[in-house]
C-alpha cells in the first residue's frame, strides 16, 4: 500500500531483511522470490554461521536452545510451532530418583485461579551461566478453592520456599476476599513476586524460553519430573497450540483450554524468573 508507490516514479528496489519467525507473512513475501509467477522478485537465506562477525560457542548454543529456535535464530530457517508445545519423554524426564533434597533452595511457580490453582515446585542442580538442570519434585493442584486454600497448601507441604513468583494478575483485587492472591499469601507468610516487564510476561517468548528444558537442540532433556507429579505430566503432554486452518494465520501462542494450560503456565512463570530472558540472546524468539 505506502511502499511500492514510493518506488514506481524511479522505478526504484527494495531490500526487506528479518529473521523468520514461523511461516507468516514474511515468508509468503520470500516464496514471492521463488516463484516464476513473480519475476520482480528474489529471496536469500543467509545462516549466522556464515557471517565472520559470529563469535558464539556453536555447541553451547545447541545445548542451550531449541532445536525450533537454534534452526530458526541461527540457521535462519522457517519453522512451523504446531501441535504438542512441550516434547516430554516420559522414559528419560519421569524419573523416581527425582526427590527432595534437603541441601538445596525449594523454588515455586503459581498460577492463580478459584476454577483452577496450580503450583509448581522444583529444585535446581548443576547451574552454569544462565542454565541449569530443573528437578520437580512436587506439585499443587486445586479445583473450585479459595486463594487461601491455596496457600494453606502451600505450606503443608513442608518446603521452605527461597523464592516462590507468580502471574501478574495476582496482584489484583480478588472479588472473594477483597484483597489480592499476592496479599492472601503473604498473610500466610508466602512472599508472591511479579514481574511486569513485556519480556518476562510475553507468552511466545516464554514457551520458548521453556521449552528448552524439555529438549535442546542436540535432543537433551535438562528437566525432570518425579512421578508423583501426575496432573503436571498430564498438562505438559497435552499443551497444544491452536489446530490451524488453511484460511486462518498460525498463531505461535499455545491454546488456553483451562485444563492443561495451569501448569504449564506456572512453569512458565517460575523458570523466566528464575532464569530471566534478554532481548540480546537467541532463545528469545519474539522481537520488541
């Protein structure tokens, strides 16, 4: 509509440069350069890897990335986000030997919800950088309870939380009480935090963010999960995105069935605290 006016009077070009991001408009645009039909146009790809200015450690970046997001952010290739979000492997991430350890912090992840309250608790081990392996050693799963339900059930899980972070609509007033979720637990002692930021709370970012830990770009899992855990296994098997249709443009954020998505939403919202994104790494696959 406002660019290609602008070139008809000199018959003049135009060079349009992105990263892809799913197969969406800018990839309807770079089909255009390999297609007869349109002999105006012509499309290249060009891998990170082939610029002299990259520096990056390849094999850390494999191991620290999707492979969705290492061959789209690195290898520059388009890549469909359909179907499963997370692809647990029950026979290598459901382990028994996943279990409480008493000499390391108890971190928690909360999705608020009187339908549906959810609650994530995990333990970290071999931390390096801004990566480590995750161990969920325990969950909370609640249906039509009060937010002080919640809480209580929290604690009777005998955890001393080192730090515990929640989403940001929990920090509005609750209709049931008056008060916010952030305040009713921290009537209960249980210290709730937020954070605002766009990254922190974009969800396409942060499933990517996520995702990670269920496999990086070699085919390893860094996340495991004790088989008590079993409405967490549940959501994380059946997270899906939307089906997509032909007449309808993908959508690259999981479905919210409210079912499945409690958990995996609590997850979310623990591991971009504990492990926050930047807009300068790969893994963050969302542009501002």
């Amino acid at each position: 509509m406002y660019l290609r006016p602008t070139l008809a009077d000199r018959q003049g070009w135009c060079l349009f440069t992105s990263t892809p991001r799913g197969f969406n408009y800018l990839h309807r645009l770079y089909e255009f350069g390999n297609n007869p039909e349109h002999p105006d146009w012509s499309s290249w790809r060009f891998p990170s890897t082939l610029s002299p200015y990259f520096k990056d450690d390849h094999e850390e970046l494999k191991r620290t990335l999707t492979k969705e997001t290492y061959l789209q952010e690195i290898l520059c290739e388009f890549q469909s986000y359909s179907g499963k979000v997370y692809p647990l492997n029950r026979e290598t991430q459901i382990r028994d030997d996943v279990k409480y350890d008493p000499s390391k912090p108890v971190y928690c992840g909360l999705d608020f919800g009187y339908r549906h309250s959810a609650g994530i608790i995990v333990q970290i081990h071999n931390r390096e950088k801004n990566f480590a392996e995750i161990h969920q050693i325990d969950e909370v799963d609640l249906q039509n309870t009060r937010t002080e339900e919640f809480a209580q059930k929290l604690n009777s899980l005998g955890y001393e939380y080192t730090g515990i972070w929640g989403d940001p609509a929990g920090s509005g007033t609750n209709l049931q009480s008056g008060i916010s979720d952030l305040q009713v637990f921290a009537n209960h002692n249980l210290r709730v935090s937020i954070k605002r930021d766009a990254v922190t709370r974009n969800v396409v970012s942060g499933v990517s963010h996520v995702r990670r830990w269920f496999e990086d770009a070699n085919g390893q899992p860094h996340f495991f999960i004790n088989p008590k855990c079993k409405k967490s296994i549940e959501s994380y098997e059946n997270y899906h995105y939307p089906e997509h249709r032909e007449d309808q443009t993908l959508r690259h954020e999981p479905k919210k069935d409210g079912k499945f998505d409690h958990h995996c939403d609590a997850l979310r919202f623990l591991l971009t605290n504990l492990f926050p994104m930047k807009n300068r790494h790969a893994g963050v696959i969302d542009f501002f």
